[in-house]
C-alpha cells in the first residue's frame, strides 16, 4: 500500500514537473515570437501583376509553388534563378511597418522547367 | 460496384528487399552515412555492441510501427516534436530494462543509450518512410536498417575485441601460452582498444564495400 | 579557477567531442567539404553547447537528480526525477536553438545568413544532448564549471571539424583509389587525427 502511494508520488510530480518545464519552455518562446519577428502581412508583387500576401518569415516556394499550380506560370523558376539558395528563403520584412515587397523575374524562364 | 485493392502478401518480394536493401547496398552506416555517432564508442568489447545494435533494432522497430500507425493524425507542425516523444520515451524504456537486466553492459554503454535518441538513422527512417508507409512495410523497413546498423557494430566489435583483448564475448580466444609474458611471441594489439581504430576499421569496411559494388563510388 | 582552466582545456584535447567519443559525426562528415561551411557550423555548436550545458545543468540540479525538489518542500526530498533526464534535455535543446534562432535572427542579419542554416540541423545533433549527458554524468558542483565544459566541448568539435575541413580540401587534388574516395578516406583520415589527438591524454593541469 505504501509502495502504490509512493509510487503515485513519483508519477504525479514526474508529470507536474513535466508540464511545468514545457509550459515555461513553450510561454518563453511564444513571447520571444512575439516580440522578436516582426508581425503583420508582407505583400509579394510578383512579375508584375500578380500580388500575393504571405507572412514574413515563411518561405516564398509554398505559395509561389501553389500559384505555379493555379496558373501555369512558371514562376518558380524565376525565383530559382535570383535567388542563391532558394530551399532556406525568407521572407524578411525588409522595412518596418512592412510593405510591398517587389519579386521581379529578372530572366527568361527556362522552358520545360 | 466496389473496387478490390490487392494486398500485398506479407512476404513479397517487395518487402523482403526492405530488409535485404539497408543490409548492404543501402546499409545506414556506410552508404546512407547516418548513426554513427554511437555505433563507434561502443565497440570495443563484442557484448556492448551486440546489446547495442538488439536495442536500436527495438527502438526503430517499435518507433517506425507506433508513427506509421498515427501517421495521418499527426499535425504537420509539430511532427518533429511528437518524433522525438516516440522515440524518447522508447529510450528510456529500453534503458531501464537494460538497467535491470544487463546492468554491466549498461555501465559500460552509460550515455550511449540515450544517444540513440538523436541517433540520425532513427530520425531519418521516421521521416523517410514510416510517415508514408503502412505499418507492415514499416516494421521491416526498422528491422532491416537496425540489422544493417547492427551488422556493422558487431563486425568492428568482433575485430576489436578479437586483435585488442585476445577475447571474445570475455571467453579467451588467443591461448594464454603465446603471449610473449609467458615465454610466447604474441602481444596484443593496443592500438585496437583505442577509439580511434573504430574509424580506421569502419573506412576499410566501406573500401571493400565499394570495391565489390563499383556504383557506390561517389564521383569527384 | 585554475579548475575551470583545468576542465576547459581538458574538455578540449583530452575528452574532444569528436576523436575521443564520436558525437555529432553526422553533420561533421556531411558539412566538412569546404573550411567555410565548416566554421560557420563549428560556431553555432560553440554557442548552442555553450548556452544548453548550463540551462540543463539548472534543471537537472534543482529538479531531477535524487532529492533536488527539495527545495519546493521537504517531503518532496526522497524523490528521485532523474529518469526524465532524456526527455527534458531534449526539449530545453529543442527549445533554445529555435530562441536562439529567434534572436540572431532579429539582431545580427549577416551572422544568421551565414549561420543560419546550421541552427536547424543542431538541434538533433549528438553532440549537444551529449555534452549534456555528459556534464549530468559529471556531478560539476556549480554553474560556472558547466559552462566551462560546455563552451569547451564547442570549441574541442569546431577545431575537428575545421581541420578535417581543411584536410579534406587538400584531398581533392590526392590520388587516392576509387573506392576510398570520399568517405573512406575521410574516415581514416579521422581516425589518425584521432590517434594524433591521443597526445593530449598525459596533459596534467
């Protein structure tokens, strides 16, 4: 009987102590979010025409990728070929509070991309 | 009108080649180059590799079913954090069973063990496979690369000990009387003991692989 | 102080991440092509070890080890939480490579696009849930000692990896056998640098 209540112990306290440290650890984070990358929407306009909102410090290829679907266009390849490292891009809300931000396709597309 | 889906039968050839595959051509060690972080530490003696490579078999076995089963009810965000729960709390199962049952081995292994949390292979099949997968296929896909990781501890293992100690599994091989302190000519050698050596002896295993098998040889 | 001195140099040479326990090989063979890449991912290590060691050693002393809750009340003193240790440690990782991300990202542009994209890839890296293991494994009796270890497994790991960087560019103009090429080679190449390493184990401060 004594080993089941003490053993009870140990689980209650493994599991508040537990949620303590994830609750901390998880509060501390959402805040620094908060505080730290910048908020509100940055407006893509993208070979001109088209305007995407996104938010800053997502990656442009989902969206461009989703456009891409919508509207055979092929603008992902534009932004493969501007950009250096296209698989970590940011979108950094380049000036504060943010605005349009303008992706232009500087070369021909390569066909059949 | 319904539509009958064929199943696989358990055995296919199809499945069979996932656990033959991580055996040698996609062995995770050599070609695939993950987990080695823990495969080299603890191969001096036969015993701790062994019990090593049993327990990431467990451990991706069980993580590569448990995922594959929740795989469509996993939240895409936080994927990777309930990854690291599985495969944690697996850890740390197999740790106190260690513990209670092999507790030498487990001095000697120490902080090896919790090491195969972060043991990229175990991340890296979750993420590769078992997230995409039935569980079937996901169960012989861990068995297959635990083998194929444990395959390759257990051949380091055994050359160490072998050439470093003159045991095996602590049974002596090498006959006390040719030892030079007993009059022989024998000694054995040190250099085997040491950590280093483990790479030396994992590089010689992937020349031999490659040499047998010309595709796996990286272009300049 | 002269026992910080005494840990850090010999968390360094003696007990190196790499050449004496092979922690964080993953990312040491996949990264060390090139001295560039290689210091960049050296210096996240430095920083993260330096920043985690310290954070789990807090936790781990007034929360987990046998009798730490203590202080929360004296009934709770016969506990004994270390089994959590895993789990634990991992999330504080998890948790501070994504602030610390967070936070160079706000405030040192250039540092994070050279960093960058390393920080991630940390965060599962064996070397920082070993230095942590290792310093739990160590009993260290106050703060500063863990963060003398931790800072000196970082730097042990990015001197690795910058010298095997810097050999493996040499390589590329070496004629070594096909088979070899690559990841053989580089393997042997450590285990030398590990036996070199070696020296270092008579060192007494």
């Amino acid at each position: 009987m004594i080993l089941l209540l003490s053993n009870l112990v140990v689980i209650l306290s493994a599991i508040l102590v537990f949620l303590a440290v994830v609750s901390i650890l998880v509060g501390v984070l959402l805040f620094a979010k908060k505080k730290l990358t910048p908020q509100g929407e940055v407006t893509l306009t993208i070979n001109d025409d088209k305007e995407i909102v996104v938010e800053p410090g997502s990656t442009i290829l989902q969206p461009l990728v989703t456009m891409a679907c919508f509207y055979h266009r092929p603008v992902v390849a534009a932004v493969h070929a501007e950009c250096v490292n296209a698989k970590f891009l940011r979108v950094a809300a380049l000036f504060w509070p943010p605005r349009s931000t303008s992706l232009r396709a500087v070369s021909k597309p390569k066909t059949g991309v | 009108m319904s539509v009958k889906i064929e199943s696989e039968p358990l055995f296919s050839a199809k499945n069979l080649k996932l656990i033959t595959g991580p055996i040698n051509k996609n062995n995770p060690i050599t070609v695939l180059v993950l987990g080695i972080c823990s495969a080299l530490a603890v191969t001096v003696k036969l015993e701790p590799s062994v019990v090593m490579a049993v327990s990431v078999v467990v451990v991706l076995t069980l993580a590569n079913v448990i995922t594959s089963l929740l795989r469509n009810t996993i939240p895409s965000r936080i994927r990777i954090i309930v990854q690291l729960v599985i495969i944690a709390t697996l850890v740390i199962l197999v740790d106190e069973v260690l513990k209670a049952f092999a507790y030498e081995v487990s001095k000697q292994l120490s902080v090896f063990v919790g090491l195969i949390i972060t043991n990229c292979i175990i991340m890296g099949r979750l993420e590769a496979f078992a997230l995409g997968n039935k569980p079937w296929p996901s169960v012989l896909d861990g068995l297959g690369n635990g083998i194929g990781y444990g395959l390759i501890l257990v051949i380091v293992g055994f050359f160490r000990e072998l050439l470093g100690s003159g045991t095996l599994w602590g049974y002596r091989v090498i006959p006390e009387s040719i030892y030079i302190s007993n009059g022989g000519f024998y000694e054995d050698n040190g250099l085997f003991i040491l950590p280093p050596m483990a790479l030396i002896l994992v590089g010689i295993i992937i020349w031999i692989q490659r040499a047998r098998h010309r595709e796996l040889i990286e272009e300049e | 102080m002269e026992n910080l001195i005494s840990i850090f140099v010999k968390s360094i040479f003696v007990d190196n991440m790499i050449f004496a326990y092979f922690l964080g090989m993953c990312s040491y063979l996949a990264v060390s092509k090139t001295v560039k890449t290689s210091t960049g991912l050296g210096l996240a290590v430095i920083f993260v070890l330096g920043i985690t060691v310290p954070a789990n050693y807090l936790i781990d002393k007034y929360l987990l080890s046998p009798g730490a809750l203590s202080w929360v009340s004296p009934l709770l003193g016969a506990l004994d939480l270390s089994f959590l240790s895993f789990i634990m440690f991992i999330a504080v990782i998890a948790s501070i490579v994504q602030l610390v991300e967070m936070v160079i990202e706000k405030f040192s542009p250039a540092l994070y696009n050279s960093l960058g994209i390393f920080l991630p890839l940390i965060a599962v890296n064996c070397a920082i849930l070993g230095g942590s293991l290792f310093m739990q494994e160590a009993e260290y009796t106050n703060i500063g000692e863990a963060t003398v270890f931790g800072l000196g497994s970082g730097v042990g790991w990015f001197l690795a990896i910058v010298g095997i960087a810097a050999i493996r560019e040499k390589l590329k103009y070496s004629n070594v056998p096909a088979p070899l090429r690559g990841l053989g080679i580089t393997f042997i190449v450590t285990g030398l640098m590990g036996i070199a390493f070696m020296t270092f184990m008579g060192i007494k401060l």
